[in-house]
C-alpha cells in the first residue's frame, strides 16, 4: 500500500542527489532507515572486474600496491 507524506524542498532535492536511476525514492529512505541492509557482502562483488584484461588488471594491482605503501605517510593536520 502506498501512502503520501509531506517533506520540504531542500529534502526532497536531497534524496534527488542520493537517487540512482531506476531507485525509487521509498528505496533511497528504506536505505537510511535500514542501513545494515544496503551494505553488501564481499562476495557480491566476486566477478565485477571480470571484464578486464590479464594486463589492464595487474596494472590496477600495481597501483593499488603503489596506494597501500603510500598511504597515510604524511601526517594528518587537524
């Protein structure tokens, strides 16, 4: 069952920015009120690059490598 329910401009202009197409705005609330419900599990990813070459994917192993030893050496300033 549906039901109508009033929000602001600046709300509903926000939940525009956060909507993917094709979600509808009930999807985009259900994933604030319910958030352990939206993450997803590692293996939901198994497969997702699989689109890429033997080359293209040590090349984004290197740089992510490159990333890792390179990261947080410079200290934070708050």
């Amino acid at each position: 069952m549906a039901h109508a329910i009033m929000i602001s401009d600046a709300v509903y202009k926000e939940l525009t920015t956060l909507k993917r197409p094709g979600e509808s705005y009930s999807k985009v609330i259900h994933k604030f009120i319910h958030p352990q419900k939206s993450k997803k599990n590692f293996m939901d990813f198994a497969g997702s690059w699989s689109f890429m070459s033997e080359k293209e994917t040590k090349e984004m192993e290197t740089v992510v490598k490159k990333v890792r030893k390179n990261w947080r050496k410079v200290p934070l300033k708050w």
